[in-house]
C-alpha cells in the first residue's frame, strides 16, 4: 500500500481538500486498493474538527465525498508514509524540523511546476477556495501521474 499524507498548518482548509481531490483521482483510476491517503496540520489548534465550509461546500460542488476529522502531523508520519505533501513553506520548514524519515517530502505545487507558482495560499481568512481548489486540482494529476510512473501502476 502506498501511503500519501498532505499537510497545511491547521489542517482544515488546504490538506483536507488536497486529500479529497487526490482520493478522488485515485478512484477515479481504479487505484484505491493500492493508494492510501490522510491529511494533517502542523498546528492543534482545530484538532477533531471538520474541514473548513469552504473546503466541504467546494468539494461537495464538484461531487467529491469526503469526511475527514483534522489531527497534527507528528514524528511517526515520517516513517508511516510514503510521500509527506506540504502545501506552503512554512508546513515545509516545520515538517523537516521534526526530523527526517522514510517518506519522500514535497511541496505540492512541486507536482505542478507548469503553474508558475511554489505555495497553495490559505484561504481561511480570504475565502479562495476557488483558486485553491484549481492549484490543487493540478497538482494532484500531477502527482498521481508520478506516483503511478514509479511504482508501475
């Protein structure tokens, strides 16, 4: 089983929507029984909480079922996934401060260079969900694509 996990600082706007729009995908391939996805924040703050309205309103618009309940990103998902997606450089820097493991870890946007941009901006206090969701959606093609180039699916 291959194991992605993607991170953002609370863990109720951006990862949760990166995680229902991969899964998405990877259903969409036929691939759930060989990719297994999560999402966490770097913060606690929204610990057990739902995904932000606009990330549920946004995905139930596209015809993405999702449930998630938000959790911190530890120590152990170093070593417990395969592939640690960070949305911003700040998720980065705070990842790779924790140390190192066997996850290969990434900046999302690294999946979609074609978009000219390196960070997936927060829209907690600014409302662009739209916007998020079209990076996001790049992004996840893209690495669902590599994903499925280095291990033969």
């Amino acid at each position: 089983m291959i194991r992605v996990l993607f991170v953002c600082l609370g863990n109720i706007c951006r990862s949760p929507m990166a995680e229902g729009v991969f899964q998405h995908k990877v259903r969409e391939a036929g691939l759930e029984s060989q990719i297994e996805t999560d999402s966490a924040g770097t913060g606690h703050w929204h610990i057990g909480s739902q995904p932000h309205p606009g990330t549920r309103r946004l995905l139930a618009e596209k015809g993405i079922t999702y449930y998630h309940r938000a959790r911190q990103f530890d120590r152990d998902d170093l070593n417990d996934f395969d592939y640690i997606l960070t949305m911003d450089e700040d998720n980065y820097a705070d990842v790779q401060a924790l140390g190192t493991g066997t996850a290969k870890v990434a900046r999302m946007l690294d999946y979609a260079p074609h978009l000219g941009v390196r960070e997936v901006p927060d829209p907690y206090h600014t409302g662009g969900f739209e916007g998020v969701y079209d990076l996001l959606d790049a992004a996840a093609a893209g690495l669902l694509a590599a994903i499925r180039k280095e291990h033969n699916l």
